[in-house]
C-alpha cells in the first residue's frame, strides 16, 4: 500500500492524477481522500514510483509518514 500526501486543489487536479495513477502496472485499488489530501494505491507498486508518475504531470507528493 502507498499512501501519498499530495495538494489536492480542485476537481481537475483530482481528475489528473486519477488519470495517471490508472496508467501505472500492478495496481489493484486506488483511492483519493480530498479531506486529508491524501492518495491511496494498492497492489505491486513503490512510493517511488506513483510519486514519478504524480510529478511527470507537475504534482508534488510526499510520503505521507515524512511529516
């Protein structure tokens, strides 16, 4: 599971980084929480690599336990 803070602003931010979390292999489940500005990905993948795929469309993500 990765969990990712990232700025959620608006309804196309959000449509955006659906978009391109969809695109990524190995994910079973995704979910966004617009409360918490927070990303939620399950299945075969690395924070490191949903954040690529977040910053390739110029969002900033962070790990969400580097507080």
């Amino acid at each position: 599971v990765v969990e990712l803070r990232v700025g959620l602003h608006c309804d196309e931010c959000i449509k955006k980084i659906l978009k391109a979390i969809k695109k990524i292999e190995d994910i079973e489940t995704y979910n966004v929480d617009t409360k918490l500005n927070k990303v939620i990905v399950t299945g075969n993948v690395t924070n490191d690599e949903v954040i690529r795929v977040l910053q390739k469309i110029g969002k900033q993500a962070t790990t969400w336990e580097s507080d």
